[in-house]
C-alpha cells in the first residue's frame, strides 16, 4: 500500500509531515509511504534520519500552495504543487491514498475536480471529529458546503453512517439533525424540508440540539457548513480556554506544589478526547479516492495518524460501501 503525503502543507512543514510519515512505516512494515513536496526541501529534512528508501519515496513537487492562498486559483494556477501532482498519481493508480494538513479548501478543489464524486454522490462533504463522553463522533458537514438540500443531506447521513461504522467502530449509528429544539417543526424551512426527507433513514433519531453534542446523544450530527465549521473552530477553543482558567484559579489558591501538579494531571486526562493528534484527520466523503485532511497544526504524532487512517478507509473499502448504501 502506497499513502502520497503533502511534504509541503501545514503549518509546520516539511518537519511534521515528514517525521509523521517516517513513524507511520516504522509502525506498518507493509506500508510506503511517497513525500510530495520541493525534493531539496524533503531531501534535506531526511538527512541524518534512518529510513528505508525503498518504502519512503521522493517526488518533486517544486510549487506550493499558501494557507491562505485562493483554492480554486491555487489549484488552477500551481498544477506542479504537491496537492495537484499527489491528486495526479492518486487518480492514475500510483498510489492509494492522498494525505494532507494543508489548505483544506485547495485540497477539497483538488480532490472534487481530479478524483472526481463516487458514482451517485451529489456532492462530497468534509467532516470532523467531535469529542463526547462517549468518545469521537462525526460532525457534518464541516464547511464544504455552507447549504445543504435535503437530497444531499440524505447522503451526508448514509456515508457518515458508513464511515461511524467502519472506522470509529460504531455498530449501529444514529444520525440526529442539529436544529434550535428537537420537534419536528422546529427549524427553518430549510431544516423542515431535510427532517421530512430523512425521517425514515435507519438510525435517525431526529433533531438534536446543541447541548446534545457532547453527551453523545447521536454517532452522526447533521448539519450546513456554515454551522458546521463554527461548532469546529468552537470545539478547538475548548481546551485553551479551559486551561486558562484552571491556571488563573491555581493562581490565586495556595495550593501545595503536590496539589498543582495532581490538579495538572487530571486536567490533562480529562482533556485527553479533545486532542486531534489521535486521528489526525478526516477524509473528504463522497470523492472517488482517498483523500484525508487534516489541521493545519498537525504534529508528527497527528500526520501519522492522519496516514493510520487514510489505510483504515483503503482496508474497509469505506468507499465501496458508500456507494452500496445509496441504493
């Protein structure tokens, strides 16, 4: 198995992908892994490093796009970058999978125009892991696309659906439709129209609210982009904020030093679900391929993870089973 890595993408390349994907083939003795960036850059990041070359591979992919940079213009305009090249191999066969911490938008461009939609897909989504009492859960959509029509939210369930039960490990997963009170007439007429239309989906539990999200109420939250990437970017807050205030109430206790540092280690426990390095990241459903992103700060630990999981969907066949759940 061949996973193509984005030496070039993140906040923090070429060392995080790079180490990543050296711990990724240390831990699967079956799995190759191909750097895709400025080879002087990934050459450079490698020397003194031990690996074997015959399952880390090079390919030179001088151009690379910004976090910032415009994605459907980036991908026009840099067909040398390592998003388009990597998209390249991937559709030709030349490797199984495609990981990435780089610009989500340029590879969701990337992946939607160069792999192209699986057979009956309206359109892709992109999802995220959302921390619950009960563990990880999937979050959808996550801010590909900010309106989302019945039809198409119909099949946002069915392929999270498919991705809970074959990667998070979830038997059966329930899908619950975020919306301000859990009636059925609750809601927009927007969320009305998609409550009428999935109403009979094995496993929907209806609407859910947003205290619901963390008591794990459902395997699958349902909703917009737009809402979807604002819960998102709430989530990742959570941590920080928690620690500030921790730390500002440790402040002004006189607390011994055996109690600050027992105090330290619950926290840390505590929070532990809350860390993104655990999976790295989340695959584009609905594209024909394998392609994972992942957050722009990804660590060694998060991008190997983000390649532990890119060969997950590849063994489980998440996108065949996709397919067969559309009809």
């Amino acid at each position: 198995m061949i996973v193509a890595v984005d030496a070039a993408g993140g906040d923090h390349y070429p060392k995080a992908p790079v180490e990543g994907a050296l711990l990724a083939v240390q831990e699967d003795e079956s799995l190759t892994v191909l750097l895709l960036g400025p080879k002087d850059l990934i050459k450079k990041e490698l020397e003194g490093k031990e690996y074997d070359e015959k399952r880390v591979l090079i390919q030179d992919a001088p151009q690379i796009i910004g976090m910032e940079e415009s994605p459907a213009a980036a991908v026009k305009g840099k067909q040398q970058s390592s998003i388009v090249i990597g998209m390249g191999l991937h559709k030709a066969g030349k490797c199984d999978a495609f990981v990435s911490a780089g610009n989500t938008g340029a590879l969701l461009a990337a992946s939607t125009f160069i792999l192209g939609k699986l057979e009956g897909i309206l359109r892709p989504t992109i999802g995220a892991y959302y921390p619950t009492v009960k563990g990880f859960r999937l979050l959808l959509d996550a801010g590909a696309n900010l309106e989302v029509k019945p039809e198409v939210a119909l099949q946002f369930a069915k392929m999270g659906q498919v991705y809970c039960r074959n990667i998070i490990g979830v038997e059966s997963p329930t899908v619950g439709l975020l919306n301000v009170g859990e009636e059925d007439e609750k809601g927009t007429e927007e969320l009305k129209a998609i409550h009428k239309h999935i109403k009979d989906l094995p496993g929907f539990i209806g609407n859910v609210e947003g205290k619901d999200i963390l008591s794990g109420k459902a395997d699958v939250y349902l909703t917009d982009g737009l809402v979807g990437n604002i819960l998102l970017k709430f989530g990742e807050s959570i941590p920080a904020t928690i620690m500030k205030l921790v730390e500002r109430a440790v402040s002004k206790l006189d607390l011994e030093v055996e109690e600050i540092v027992a105090a330290q280690k619950i926290l840390k426990t505590a929070l532990a679900p809350f860390n993104y390095e655990r999976v790295g990241g989340v695959p584009f459903l609905g594209v024909n391929g394998v392609s994972i992103v992942g957050h722009g700060g990804s660590s060694p630990l998060a991008i190997k993870n983000m390649i532990k999981s890119a060969v997950s969907c590849i063994e489980n066949d998440v996108n065949g089973k996709i397919v067969s759940s559309l009809n």
